[in-house]
C-alpha cells in the first residue's frame, strides 16, 4: 500500500473474511427475504419498494414467523421489506 492509498479492509473486511461460518447444505437457509406490502402514508420519489398510500399490505402472525425462524441457520440473516413498517 502506498501512503496515498488507504487500507479499505480496515473499514471493508476482504470478502473472504464475511463468508458464512457454516457449510452450505446443514438444511437450514443463510437468508430470508420477507416483502409485507407496499402501504405507507407516503409517496416518496426515491422509494425502493414502491410505497404509498394505495398500496397494500400482508398481514403476519406470529405463527407464520415462528415458522419461518425454523428454516433459518442461527446465524442467518432476516432482512424485511415493504412500505412504512409501522403501519
């Protein structure tokens, strides 16, 4: 590394090193991807998802989540998605 340039891994860890600390194939998911809907109160322009006040919504219960954490690894990741989320 030249003085100039700065060491990025010391913010941005080499690849490698954010591997899954589990084998692929335990039968159990490393990430789940839930979408509830895109109702929210308002209409922004840069929304990724689509939001507004026409939008929709699913509701979740508490069963359904319980199911879902079963097909997680523990150290799985569970990112959540939709329009404002507390509607």
């Amino acid at each position: 590394m030249s003085e100039e340039t700065p060491d990025l891994h010391a913010v941005f860890p080499p690849f490698e090193d954010q591997k899954p600390s589990w084998e692929p194939g335990e039968g159990r998911l490393p990430e789940i991807h839930l979408y509830f809907g895109s109702l929210c109160n308002r209409e922004c322009d840069f929304c990724v998802v689509f939001g507004s006040p026409r939008g929709w919504m699913a509701e979740v219960d508490e069963a359904l989540l319980d199911g879902l954490m079963g097909l997680l690894h523990p150290q799985a990741q569970l990112k959540v998605y939709g329009g404002e989320p507390t509607l």
